[in-house]
C-alpha cells in the first residue's frame, strides 16, 4: 500500500543533471537514481479538451536543430488558426525561484488542416490549441 507524506513547503528538492536525478529532503540528499532509459528526440501527441472541444498538439523538441514536421489530425474538420505557447531555451538553461530565462511565448499559427506541416524549435516544447469545428 503505498504511503502519503505530508511534508512542509520547501522540504522537497530535486535536481536532475542530465541523466542524473537527486532527491534531497530537508536539504540532505535522501535518494536518486540515474535515468538511462532510451530517449527520442522528438515527440508529439494529440488529445481531446473534454471542456472546451479542443485538439491539443504536445511535442518535445530535444534537439539541436529545428524539427520541420507532418502533423496528422486523423481526418477532423479544424479551424485554420491555432494558438500556440511555446518553450524554447538552450540545453543548459536555468530556470530558478529567482530567474526567469524560460518563459512561455504565445504566438497563433494559421496553416492548420487535417493535414500539415509545423516547425518546433530546437530544444522545446510545444503546445497547440486547435478548435474542432
């Protein structure tokens, strides 16, 4: 049966260095592991918004380079316009309490079809709000 903790704000730190994941509680390192599971360098996934009827395009973009890609809708009927946020930032980006050198950009891309191609930035991540008309 698995076991709830209830910790204080601030208790709970994890750092993750490349593969290499750190878990600290109460500012001591208690466990981590390092993750050497394969990974892709490009990923994408569309789901349904139950609330607003909406398709939503995720892709990770762990490359170097722009990704130009064909996105599939399975044969929907779509709005032409999406909204998009995006978050983009080189492989060795901080992002802490204090700074903010990853923020999201808002953006509408018009191009949208059952069938399409998109370009997602090097080393992102991407959403994509497309109405089901």
């Amino acid at each position: 049966m698995p076991v709830l903790s209830v910790l204080r704000p601030g208790d709970v730190d994890i750092k993750v260095r490349g593969r290499q994941v750190s878990l600290f509680l109460d500012g001591e390192e208690w466990s981590g592991f390092t993750d050497d599971k394969p990974v892709e360098p490009f990923r994408q996934v569309v789901t349904r918004d139950d609330r607003t009827g909406e398709l939503i395009l995720k892709a990770v973009n762990d490359q170097s380079t722009a990704a130009r890609t064909a996105i599939d809708l399975g044969g929907g009927d779509v709005a032409p316009r999406a909204g998009v946020t995006k978050l983009a930032a080189g492989p060795d980006a901080v992002k802490t309490e204090t700074d903010t050198l990853v923020a999201p950009k808002r953006s509408t891309f018009t191009g949208v079809a059952d069938r399409f191609t998109y370009t997602f930035p090097a080393n992102s991540v991407t959403f994509m709000r497309i109405e089901e008309r």
